[in-house]
C-alpha cells in the first residue's frame, strides 16, 4: 500500500532547501498553500535561479480560455480549440492542431476549425482520440469524428515528431486518461516551449505527469487553483472532508450514490474510494462504478497495473444497497437517460440514500443531495514546483480565475518575464 509524505511549512521548506540542498522538484509541491508566499519571501533571486532573459523566438502567442495559438508569418500550431477562440488567426492554415486532452472546454470549438482549414493534421494521444471520437458521436456529430479520424495523428508519450520549425515531444501530463503535455524545441536554435497545460504532480485518479527537466524558453500552464488553499500537493490532504462523508453515511448503514461529471472526476472518486477501503474505511461496501460506456470502460484498461486499478472495477446498471456506487451525471445541457440525475428521480425519497454532486456544479444540485470536492487540476504548489523545475525565462499563467493571484504576484517579483491572462485573453511575442 502506497503512503503519502506529509505536508511542511514554509520554515521546514526553507531548512529542506538550505540546510539539505534539496532541489526544487523534491518538496516544493509538499508546502502547504497557506505557507508558500511566507517560503518564497524567504528565498532570494539568487537561490530561486531565476534565468537570464533568453534570446526572442520570433513567435506570437495568443491566448484565450484553454486556447493557444502559437507561430509566426511562416505558420502556427492551434492548441486546444475550445469553447474560448475569438482569435486572429492567420488566413494561412495552421501548421498543426494539438488536442491536449478530451475535456469539452478543450475541444468545442474543433468542429469550426476542421471545417476551416481542410487538410491540417490533428494530434492527439490514442486515448484521446478514442474518448473524443466517442463525445463527437454522443453528439450526433458522426461527420465530424469520421474527419477527425482521418486527420489524427496519435502522439505516444517520450516520443517525437517534426511540425513544421520545431521538434513536438508529448509527455504524460497526469489530470485524466490521456492527458498530454507538449514541448516544442525549435529545431534550428534548441530553444523549447513547453504546454504543460492541465496537469497534476500527485496522483490525481492514479495518473500523475511525467515531464522531465527541459530546455524551456517559454513555459504555459494552466492556473486554475493558482489562488487557492486547495488542493494541497497531497492528495490525502485534499479528501479528508470527503472520506468524512462516506465514513458517516457507512455508520448509519446508508447507501452511498456518488455523481461524477467527467470520466476524470470519476477515476479520482473512484481511486479516493478504492484506497481509502484499502486503509480500512468501510470495510464491507462494495464499490461499483455505474452507467459507463464501452469505451470509457475500454479506456479505464490502461490504468490496470496501476493502483487501486489493479484489482477488478465492478460495473452495474443500477443502484446496489449497501454499497458504494459511483454514476455519472448529467451536466451543462446533456439529458442521457441512466445518469445520476435518473435514478435519483427513482428513488430520491429514500431516506436511506446518501446523494453526492460535485460542488463545481453547484447550481445544478438536486435538492436532497450534499455537495463533495475532489480536485483533478495541479494546486497552487504544483505550479510554482513546475516553473521552479523548468526555470522558463517566460511564464504564461493562463484559464483560470485568478489573474493577480500569489503564484503571478511571486514570479513577478522573482524576476521572471510572467504573461499572466489567468482572468482575461490577450497576445504576447517571445
């Protein structure tokens, strides 16, 4: 059974630092949020390494929501064509779409960009393309997953391609299946761009990121919980308030019907569940996985050496008593029959239930229900750990809601070049 190391203070980061020389990639995540603008006030310049300002690139990068659109006259690469992508976007195609992974506010805006530019390649790691293509059919958009199928080129983790000026390499980002991180090295003078973009350091679901010390002029990465005391780098830290809940409702002999919003939020409920029985929390409920897809299930595949993933996931159909039942539920328009929200139709009047919804979707929570958290996107700490590993001479903290937040407020004070549109869309050149 995997054990997690504790949290640490701002003084014990500063003594792991200076007393052991510790580098950055070892404890940075570990700080509590509350305590790492106290640690960072106690470093200086010179021991963060903040790098000198690196020769320009030559390129543009516009930012909006989830989207990048990165190149200059020559050509550019698309990342992420989201629901957020009023761009000025060349009349030339781009060089490339990258679809980092199968989350809607990454790819909704896909439909207007194959349709705009007729012979660009699309890349995409297999289990994205997999999941992406099933999302297109659920929407009826057959038409649409037959081009993309034709258009992908699958990117397999460590390996490298050649797009246009740079040499593309994807790595693991960790935050859900299939999840991808993408450095770009300019073939001609060795400088990188690194699109860490949504990633996780801790295990979020049982995956965590895998992207090595590069050479990174300019880095990106996604800011959501930039601000935020949660998560921790910690996952055990994160789920406290939430095991609570199932430990309570287990004790009253309840049964416990959980909603996930995502395939994502389902693999961290799931693995939250999982080990937190393998620790001896209760004990005699089964827990089962409810109302997913053949190729959701087909996915879940390659976590299957991976613990709690290890053993056999238990799917049904239907609520079992006594037990631990994970559903997914419907969400932003969608109205599948067999989610969360039909069988609480069924049986909301049984007292013996306990509901779950995720809090992000708060304003969608049925009346009987109680509000859970489980995070899936990189904290606060993750972050920093990130750009103090890669040491970027550039920082783009972008799509969160966070603009001015202490991460932004601490690289600028570093010294590093910081492009924050963590709270608006915007252009820089590097």
């Amino acid at each position: 059974m995997s054990s997690e190391r504790a949290l640490i203070s701002a003084l014990q980061a500063y003594n792991t630092f200076t007393v052991t020389s510790a580098p950055f990639s070892d404890y940075v995540h570990l700080i509590h949020p509350g305590d790492f603008g106290s640690w960072l006030g106690m470093l200086n310049a010179d021991q963060i390494g903040v790098p000198p300002r690196a020769p320009l690139m030559g390129l543009t990068a516009e930012v909006s929501g989830a989207t990048l659109l990165i190149g200059d006259a020559d050509g550019a690469i698309l990342v992420d064509p989201g629901r957020y992508t009023p761009m000025p976007l060349q009349s030339r195609p781009p060089l490339a779409i990258v679809i980092t992974h199968a989350h809607r506010d990454h790819f909704d805006g896909l439909s207007d960009a194959l349709q705009s530019w007729k012979d660009v390649p699309v890349y995409l790691s297999e289990i994205t393309r997999t999941l992406l293509t099933d999302s297109l059919q659920r929407d009826n958009a057959n038409a649409l997953a037959r081009e993309l199928s034709e258009r992908a080129i699958l990117v397999a983790p460590d390996a490298t391609l050649t797009v246009g000026r740079f040499r593309m390499t994807a790595y693991d980002a960790g935050h859900c299946l299939g999840a991808t991180a993408v450095h770009l090295e300019d073939a001609e003078t060795g400088q990188g761009i690194l699109i860490a973009g949504e990633f996780s350091r801790r295990k979020v679901g049982s995956v965590c990121h895998k992207i090595p010390q590069l050479s990174v002029n300019t880095l990106f990465v996604e800011a959501i919980h930039a601000d935020d005391h949660l998560p921790t780098g910690v996952n055990g830290q994160n789920n406290v308030e939430f095991t609570s809940k199932l430990d309570a409702a287990y004790a009253q002999g309840k049964t416990i019907v959980i909603a996930a919003a995502s395939l994502a939020e389902m693999q961290e409920v799931y693995a939250i569940c999982a080990l937190h029985q393998r620790r001896g929390g209760l004990p005699e409920y089964p827990l089962y996985v409810g109302n997913l897809r053949p190729v959701m299930k087909s996915a879940l595949k390659h976590l299957e050496r991976v613990e709690p993933w290890d053993l056999d996931v238990t799917f049904t159909n239907s609520i079992q008593e006594e037990a631990i039942n994970i559903l997914t539920c419907a969400f932003e328009g969608q109205t599948d029959d067999g989610h969360f929200s039909s069988a609480y139709a069924q049986d909301s009047a049984n007292e013996d239930i306990l509901w779950l919804y995720p809090e992000r979707y708060s304003a969608l929570k049925p009346e009987k229900a109680a509000l859970y958290r489980v995070f899936t996107h990189a904290s606060l700490c993750e972050i920093g750990e990130m750009v103090l590993v890669q040491k970027p001479a550039n920082v783009c903290l972008y799509s969160g809601g966070c603009h001015g937040s202490v991460l932004a407020g601490f690289l600028a004070r570093s010294g590093f070049a910081l492009h924050d549109f963590s709270g608006a869309a915007g252009s820089f050149h590097f």
